[in-house]
C-alpha cells in the first residue's frame, strides 16, 4: 500500500466523518464549518487524481465563497440551536434501509475487477473552461441566479422593520 492508497482513505474517512458531523451537529454555525472541512478534504481527493484546477476551485468557490454565503446567511438570520427532538421509528426505520442499501453498493463496488481505464484523466484549465462556456454555459448561469435569488430573498425575510 503506497503513500497515495494511505491519502485515499485518509480524505475518504475524513469526509464521510464531516459530513456525518456536518448532519448530526445541532449547531448550525459548527455544521458549516464541517461543511468546510468536507469541501477541503474532496479537494484532496482531487489532488490525488492530479485534477489540480479542480482541487483549487473546490477550495475557492466551495470552501471560500459558497460557504462564506452560507454563514452569512446563517448569521443574517439569527439561527438558535433548537430542542432535541425524539427520533420518530418510521425515519429511523428509512434511514436503517438507506444504510444498508449503502453498505450493499459499497460491497458490489469492491468485489468489481478493477480495470484501467482507456482515457486519462483531464482536469486542467482548459478542458474545464471550454466545457463549462460551451457545453453546460446555461446550467451554470441558472445557478448564478438562484444563488443571487437566494441570498436576496434571505435579506428581505430577515430585513427587520425600522421604526
């Protein structure tokens, strides 16, 4: 087992840490945070698969400005940590089939023959760039506006009455 088999499952365990941290954490200001460290993890992931362009617009967009928005938001409206509320056995019950569903996918994935793939791996400026302006240009701007739609909506919903 090599140095970079040792990274994988060091970045696999630590983001599924975070983002079981970033669900269980009642906090909303720490479950962000987590959020961040998940989005800093997946950009060593994206290291090791030499996809530098991508690790670093993982860190900048994601764990930077997305996250900034969100905390902003967040503290714009002024979220209190709310009571325990006791688990109900239906969502218990769904959640136990959705993990071993999980736990089945996982198993069928290991027992597959790894066979190497016939194309490397690109994710350099450039291909990312024609493919984002080019093929996905409409996707991207929706997004932009519903981020923009969002964070304006946050601010009129919080904007408090001046007397």
């Amino acid at each position: 087992m090599g140095i970079q088999d040792l990274l994988f499952w060091f970045f696999s365990a630590a983001m599924l840490l975070s983002g079981v941290l970033v669900i269980a954490n009642r906090n909303p200001i720490n479950s962000a945070m987590f959020l961040i460290l998940l989005f800093i993890n997946m950009a060593g992931l994206f290291l090791l698969l030499e996809a530098f362009f991508l690790a670093i617009v993982q860190v900048l967009v994601y764990a930077g400005a997305v996250m900034v928005l969100f905390l902003f938001v967040i503290m714009l409206l002024d979220i209190k940590e709310g009571p325990a509320r006791p688990f109900k056995k239906l969502a218990v019950g769904l959640a136990g089939v959705v993990g071993l569903a999980l736990v089945a996918e996982i198993w069928v994935v290991l027992q597959a023959p790894l066979a190497p793939s016939g194309t490397p791996l690109q994710g350099g400026l450039r291909e990312v760039a024609k493919k984002l302006f080019t093929n996905y240009l409409l996707p991207f701007e929706v997004t932009a506006l519903i981020l923009l739609v969002a964070m304006l909506g946050v601010v009129l919903l919080s904007r408090r009455e001046v007397k």
